[in-house]
C-alpha cells in the first residue's frame, strides 16, 4: 500500500492507484472531461488533453493532471488550493475560448459536460478569445451529426469507436491546433465502414457528435391526415424514465403510453409483439437449418449495427446471419400490410414511428430493401432522449402521469420478447422456442441464466432432443470481432450466435439516456428487464396469442412463403453508401 494525504487527509491506496481514483475513495470529487472509463470493460480513455482535473502536489512547481498521475509514497495532494482552483478554471476558459457560444440551440443544452464544468466554476466570461476552427458539418448520414467546431480532442469518441468497437472510423486529422477528429480523406460518415452504433455519441461530453433528430418530422405526421402508429422498443421503457429524474431501471411502460397518446399518435404498439415474431421466425429458420443440412451457426439479424459490421468486415460470413428482419421492422412491414387491412387503411396513408435505443435504426429504416411495393416499414425513427423531449414539448408531467396500455391485435407479448433488450436475451428467447420445435416437447425451464450478465463473451451448451447445441453471446463490436475471427477460423464451433453492437445490449444502446460509464445504471436496467420477464404469464415467443392469431388469420405457416415475403430480408456483401 501506498501512504499520501490529500487535503491533509492520512490516506492510503494500492500501487498503481491514479490520484483520481485515491481522491474518489477518499470521497473528494475532481473534476474531468477527457477521463472516462468506459463500461467497466477494462477500457479507460486517459489522454490527459483537457488538464481540466489539475491539481497541486505541494513543494512541486509544476501542477498535475490527477487521471494519469500514480499516487507515489509521501505525497501530499492539494485538490482544494487557490492555485489548484485557479488553474481547473484557467483550463476550462482555454476549452471555451475557441468553442462556439451557441450553447442554447445546440443539442446538449443541459447535457453538455463543458457548459456543466463552466457553470460549475463559475465562469461568466472570458479574459480570452481564441482563433476558432471552422469545420463543415457532417451531416449527410441518416444517424449521425458530427460538428468537429465543439470537438475539444478528448478522443473519448476515439478510443470508443477504435478499441471497443474496432470500428476505426475516427481517428486525429491535421495537425497542432487545427487538428481535428475526423474520417480518413475527410469523408462523410455515411461513406465509412461506420455502424452507427451511436457509441461516440454516448460518450462524447459536448455536441461535437449528436444524433440525427427527427422529432420535428413526428410533429409533422402527427399534424397530417394520415394515420400514425408508434411502436415502442423494449429497452426503452426501463430507460426513459431517468430523462424524468426517475430512478434508472424504473419500469415505465403504462406512462410511457399515456404520454405517446397525449402526443398525438393514433395507436400506440410493442416493439416485443414483433420480437416475438422473430423469435417464431427465426427458431423456425435455426430448426430448419438444423434438421436440413443448413448452414451453421445462425446468427442474430436484430442488431443493424452489427449487420452493417459482418457487411463491411466478415463478407465470407454474409450467409451466417439469420434472414429476420429486426423486430421494429418486421413490425412495420406487418402495419402496413395485417394492420391496415385490419384498420381499412392503405398502407401509403399510414405512418410507422418507432420509439427505438439506438440511432442505427435511423439508418436501418432508409435501407430500400426493407419495405414492400414502394413503401418503407418504418417510416420515422426517434431515440429515446427524442421521445423525452417530445413528453417535455407536450407539457406532460410525466412522473404523475397514470398508466395506459396498449393498443391490440399487436399489442400483446411475452416476457421472452421483453428479455430482447439486454445482451444474452435473443438468444435465451431463440433456445425457448427453439427447444419445442425440434423436440415437441414442453419445455419446463425457460431460463437460461448462463446467458445473462456483461461478459465480454458468454458460451453454454444446452442440451435439446439429445443434441448438444452450442451458443454464444457477444456485445461490443470488439468482442464480435474476436468471436466471428474463430468461427471463421475454425477455432469455435457454434450453433446459434447471438451480436449486440452496443456493449450491454440494447439497454446501452446509443439513443439511450446518457450514463457516462456508469455501470450501476446498465445493471439496473438489465435486472428491471428479467424482472418484467419473471412478471409475465407468457415467457415463450411461440405461445403469444396475438402471434398465434396473426399466422392463423393473415401468414399461415411459420418460416413460410408468406412470412418469407414479408419478415426476412437479405444483406451485402459491401454496404457503405447508406
């Protein structure tokens, strides 16, 4: 162990420990703003470019920076000096100096950690005035918005996007000060091998990178003569509820449709309706494939981040991918087709939203493959942060409002398509399916806890009709890559895989409530989503009568002609110009 004081505090860490992370154990709080560890996955952006966490060490001229510093024997730190303050605020009005003042339009109003520490500081004008970068914006694609003029250079986006994603879109571009994170040969996002899985954007502390918003285009169906049908994400409602100071994992799902009833929307459904379609699909496909000789092992389709990875990066692996569409998507392609033959609309008079945790859906929906005669499944995408500001535009008081529920003939669902949020849960719902299936036989335990959790990777092996059917779960597109590399090296073999692109699954996806790396708060959201599953009188895919309902009425047989025509799709073997 190690002896210091800090703040004239007798103290004491392990050798190795950062002066951050001693002052955090000593509950003194210093701030930051390139320092982020991110998602507990042994990953730590620690560039030391801000210098916003200076402090003093007495006896010693120079100040240093508290995240790359290691506490060192007799030290004796001084977070709160004059000359340690002075020095924290001098580093945030250089940050301020070049960085544009349109602090009340621009996205992360309120959320912008650069305009928290200033308020912090207490810093109401400038002794300064930099040269300013002047940067185009990027926002050709249909996710993403990136305004390198409020990049600060924390590289938080970098170290995300290149060591865990392993994407390696964003990298320095330029030099001294006109350096900038940007694209090789500065081009567009759209035009990369970028996913979309918006992980810069849950890291990136100011509005250099922000979502594409399309809430003004909500605004707009809602004001039209058409009919507007919003769908809801299981993800979703065990997040939004903290953009209302609510308790993060709150299960706000009856609020939540109240509030999109009071918006506007003419019928409000679930997303999990449609996941437990997938399920019925996509077991069907794994049984089909199984029994015939079919190519193994299936992989997830839900994810279209991470489809748009397997696209760009694992071509001879193209084939793998389950043929389901995602589950919102199978859920527009089914309003626009059971639901408006059911309701006696057209399908071009009906407008699809969907209420989604990531902003890859953004780009999923514009994909021209998923639609039929002419018509896209789903029209509108909005993140969960957008639906907050809607509730908020609409003058709602959310934390008080009372419960609704939602609308039927696709409103029903079982606890296996709520389970499809968190990471490990698609293919837990895959298995309960899939086991009766090959074996017609009731299965008597549903859980399949091995799957659950943040690991990295996770494998089991479950035994069905005498057959040992091997499974693996990866979240992170690092972690797919590591695992996709040894199936395509013959080193695993697998029968069904399951890819989320965001770390955590969909809970973290990119759209989500901002948690800065917190944890606790994605643990607190995957254990409200298994809750909601334990609570449920349903937990298989294939026994939700409103399922049951739609293939004797309108689809016919499962994985059938019908069902092909409308729920699966196909992918490319290069795909970057979308």
């Amino acid at each position: 162990m190690i002896d210091f004081t800090i703040n004239g505090i007798e103290a004491s860490v392990e050798e190795g420990t950062t002066i951050l992370d001693a002052a955090k154990k000593y509950n003194i709080h210093i701030p930051t703003l390139c320092h982020l560890k991110l998602h507990d996955l042994n990953v730590e952006n620690a560039s030391a470019s801000c210098r916003v966490c200076m402090v003093e060490e007495e006896g010693k001229n120079k100040m240093i920076a508290a995240c790359s510093t290691r506490v060192k024997k007799g030290m004796r730190i001084r977070t709160d000096s004059i000359r340690a303050i002075r020095t924290r605020r001098m580093m945030i009005e250089l940050l301020l100096s070049d960085h544009p003042k349109d602090c009340l339009i621009c996205p992360k109003n309120g959320k912008c950690e650069l305009q928290n520490l200033a308020a912090n500081a207490g810093i109401r004008s400038l002794r300064c005035e930099g040269e300013r970068r002047v940067c185009t914006i990027d926002d050709d694609s249909f996710s993403i918005i990136r305004d390198m003029n409020k990049c600060i250079l924390c590289k938080r986006c970098e170290t995300m996007c290149n060591e865990v994603q392993t994407v390696g879109v964003l990298t320095d571009v330029g030099r001294g000060f006109h350096t900038v994170v940007g694209t090789v040969f500065d081009r567009p996002m759209h035009s990369t091998t970028c996913t979309f899985c918006g992980q810069c954007i849950a890291v990136c502390p100011t509005g250099a990178l922000t979502e594409v918003d399309n809430t003004a285009d909500v605004w707009d169906a809602i004001s039209s003569d058409k009919t507007v049908i919003v769908q809801t994400a299981p993800a979703v409602r065990v997040a939004l509820g903290e953009e209302f100071g609510m308790e993060p994992g709150t299960v706000v799902t009856g609020k939540m449709v109240t509030a999109l009833k009071n918006i506007g929307f003419d019928y409000v459904y679930d997303t999990n309706f449609a996941a437990d379609v997938t399920i019925v699909e996509e077991a069907s496909e794994f049984a089909d494939r199984f029994k015939n000789g079919g190519r193994l092992p299936i992989l997830t389709s839900c994810c279209p981040s991470w489809i748009k990875f397997v696209e760009h990066n694992f071509k001879e692996l193209i084939d793998i991918p389950s043929s389901c569409k995602s589950p919102h998507e199978m859920f527009g392609s089914l309003a626009k087709s059971y639901l408006a033959e059911k309701l006696g609309k057209k399908p071009e008079d009906i407008v699809v939203v969907s209420v989604m945790p990531c902003v890859a859906k953004k780009y999923e929906a514009q994909r021209p493959e998923l639609g039929n005669s002419g018509n896209s499944d789903v029209d509108i995408v909005i993140s969960t942060r957008e639906l907050a500001r809607m509730i908020v535009d609409s003058t709602q008081d959310f934390v008080n409002l009372p419960d609704s529920s939602f609308d039927r003939f696709m409103g029903q669902s079982t606890g296996a398509g709520t389970i499809f949020g968190s990471t490990g849960g698609v293919a837990e719902a895959t298995l309960r399916t899939a086991y009766e299936f090959l074996t017609g036989e009731e299965l008597k335990e549903v859980n399949f806890t091995a799957l659950r959790g943040f690991d990295k990777i996770k494998e089991t092996t479950v035994n069905i009709g005498g057959t040992q059917i091997n499974v693996a779960v990866a979240s992170g597109l690092g972690n797919a890559r590591k695992l996709l590399n040894d199936v395509r090296d013959g080193i695993k073999q697998y029968h069904i895989i399951e890819i989320m692109a965001c770390p955590g699954g969909c809970i973290d996806g990119g759209g989500q409530p901002y948690m800065h790396g917190n944890t606790e708060i994605l643990t607190k959201r995957m254990n409200s989503i298994y809750n909601i599953d334990n609570k449920k009188h349903i937990r298989q895919s294939h026994k939700n009568p409103e399922v049951l309902q739609l293939y004797n009425e309108y689809l016919g047989e499962f994985y059938g002609e019908k069902a092909h025509k409308l729920l699966h799709t196909h992918f490319y073997a290069d795909r970057s110009e979308i």
